[in-house]
C-alpha cells in the first residue's frame, strides 16, 4: 500500500498558507502534520491552539497533531480534537501514557505513541491494544532542519518486525525528521506509512510544491 504524506505545517509560511491548503487539497494530501511543543518536554515552542482551531476552519484535511509536551493527558481538551484525527503523545512526557492515549480514543480520534530516537520499542509491549500507530522520531525533536540519526532507519525495520511478531502488523508507523529525497526510498523499504514531510523534501524552493508532491508520492 502506496504511503501517507502529512505535511509539517509549521514549514509552511503563514502569508502563504492558503496557497499551501489549496494546492494539498488538490493533490489529495492525507494529513497535516501540526507540531505542539511547549518549551519544556522540548526547547522550542510551537503551534498552539488558536492555529490549530484556525486551520480547521480552512480546511477539511484531517490534522494529525504531535503532542511535544509534559503531561498530555491533562492538556487534551485544550485542542478540540476531532473523531478521525491522528493525535501523538510522547512514551517519555508522562507517567501516565495509557490515560493519555485512552483520553484521545474516547475523542474519537487515532492514538499514536511517540518515541524520541533514543527510546526503546520494547516500551511498546503493554501499549499495543491501546494504539493505532507509533511515531518514531529520527531526529531529536524540537527543531526542523537536523541530519537523520543513522540509527533511525533500522527503528523502523524492528519496529515493523516488532509489531507483526506480537500481532499488530496492522498498527501504523509514522516517521519524523530529516524525510529528505535521499532517505524517503529508505524509510519506505524500511516500511514506514506515513511520512512526515519538512524542510529537506515538500517544503522547497528548488521546485514548485505541485512538483514537490508529484516528487514525493513517486518515492513512496
């Protein structure tokens, strides 16, 4: 099965946005990519709640929102999360994963379960009946623009392996950081789903975004 793309929407300049909505409509998008980061779980802050509820309101594309904070579980109705929507919470914000991610399930949306570079998948073990997908960062988060760590690659491939030995092949897997041109073709052998695009691919001056697109889907 062809690969999802969910652009990261805070590559995507705000006197512009239209432009970048109408043309992600055309082209079919499955998803936008909305990073939440609070200055404490990760050095760095970003697209908070009014844009979030702003983008709804212009457009119909399902929002796939990670959740870069502390305590997610206490913050979720903070972003009026719709039914079919994917939401990500970090494995190392919380103490308390599994009230997070039921929290998210009993808003109708797709729990993802997120995990830093450095993160074991075998974390994963008592949290497979609770997901529908795992995130796997293969840059440490916080920034756009870091090199893949090399690492990354081989996470996707045991995570695949993870999953379908313990009976949720069907479980999704989310890749994030450095989705370049060069480790787009990686990633997809290595069996990534959905493919959070940036800086290093979509979001590009060296060609138009329709060509961009067209550039994208061809890899996966």
């Amino acid at each position: 099965m062809a690969g999802k793309i969910t652009p990261s929407m805070m590559c995507a300049p705000l006197n512009q946005i239209q432009h970048y909505i109408d043309v992600f409509e055309e082209k079919k998008i499955e998803y936008l990519h909305i990073d939440v980061m609070d200055g404490h779980f990760v050095p760095n802050m970003m697209l908070g709640t009014s844009y979030i509820s702003s983008l709804r309101r212009l457009t119909s594309i399902p929002l796939d929102i990670h959740l870069m904070i502390t305590d997610p579980e206490a913050k979720l109705d903070w972003f009026d999360i719709q039914p079919g929507e994917y939401v990500s919470v970090h494995y190392e914000s919380t103490p308390h994963v599994q009230r997070a991610l039921q929290g998210i399930k009993n808003k109708g949306a797709k729990t993802m379960v997120a995990l830093n570079p450095g993160t074991p998948i075998e974390v994963l073990k008592y949290l497979l009946p609770d997901i529908d997908g795992v995130l796997l960062m293969t840059v440490n988060p916080g920034f756009a623009g870091q090199k893949l760590i090399p690492q990354g690659l081989d996470k996707i491939r045991d995570t695949k392996a993870y999953l379908a030995e313990h009976g949720y092949g069907h479980v999704e897997i989310e890749v994030d950081g450095n989705v370049s041109w060069e480790n787009i073709p990686k990633m997809a052998e290595a069996g990534t789903d959905l493919y959070v695009a940036g800086t290093s691919s979509l979001f590009t001056d060296k060609m138009s975004l329709e060509e961009s697109v067209a550039k994208f889907r061809s890899l996966i």
